[in-house]
C-alpha cells in the first residue's frame, strides 16, 4: 500500500519517525517533503501536493502533519475527493475509515507522543472503509455530490 506523507516544521521530526516506522511494517512510503527542516516554512507547500497525489492515486493514503494538525487538515479538504480526518487516538483514527472512509490523516504533532502517533496511524491504515453499511456510503455519496460557492 502506498501511503504519501507531508509536514510543515512542526511535524518534521515526527514524520521522519512515522517514514522508518511504516517502511518497517512494509508500507510504500513517499516523503514529498520537506526534506529538510526549515522553521519559517508553510504547511500549504506540502499538502497540496499530497492531495493531488491521493486524487491520482485514489488506491493510496496520506498522512499530514503540523503542530496542531488543524491547518493541514483544513487545506486537504479544500480538494474534491479528499476526506482528511484529524485523530488524537487509534479508536477515533478507525472510527473515520469505517465510517467516514478518510484517505487522509492529519495528526498534531504538540498534542501526541511518538508512541500514540504510531498506534493511531496503524489503526488508521488496518481500517477499512465499512461499505457494506448503506447509511456510511449514501453520506459519502451526498458529501462528493457538494458544490461550492464556487463552482
């Protein structure tokens, strides 16, 4: 399973930590940035990327990372086809790919240890999406059929 992965500053330390951990469980991980740590940096740089990557490659999942996880969450959820959820813990992680199916997880590097990170985003990647529920896939349904103010 490939699994693209991004931080601004906040998270760079954990999403290095994430990248060995996942490729030791067997995960084809793709660092797209950054590559290195840079205080003054913005999350945008490296989200949009990543969720462009995901709507390519609707196989795959992402993992974005910044202090509080909030600012890359709400910017991979600008992009039709993306449901990026932001989890503090492995229950909650599974609980948006049974019912939710998110193909992104943002987590808050300041809010979590190395250790819970690990545990929520294996959780979040051993969980599948329960479609075999209807009221989980109608809701999915009705949420991609959305429009904008502007489209």
């Amino acid at each position: 399973m490939r699994v693209y992965i991004s931080s601004d500053h906040g998270g760079f330390s954990l999403k290095g930590l994430l990248l060995e951990y996942l490729s030791s469980l067997g995960y084809d991980m793709v660092d797209l940035g950054p590559k290195e740590l840079d205080p003054n940096d913005d999350y945008p740089k490296y989200v949009v990327p990543l969720a462009q990557k995901i709507i390519e490659d609707q196989s795959s999942f992402g993992v974005v990372i910044c202090r509080n996880g909030v600012g890359v969450s709400i910017t991979a959820n600008r992009f039709k086809g993306i449901r990026c959820a932001l989890s503090f813990n492995p229950k909650h992680a599974a609980s948006s790919r049974n019912d939710d199916n998110s193909n992104v997880l943002a987590l808050p590097a300041d809010y979590i240890s190395d250790k819970e990170a690990k545990e929520i985003v294996k959780t979040w990647l051993e969980t599948s999406f329960n479609n075999k529920e209807e009221r989980f896939v109608r809701r999915i349904d009705q949420v991609d059929n959305l429009r904008t103010q502007d489209e």
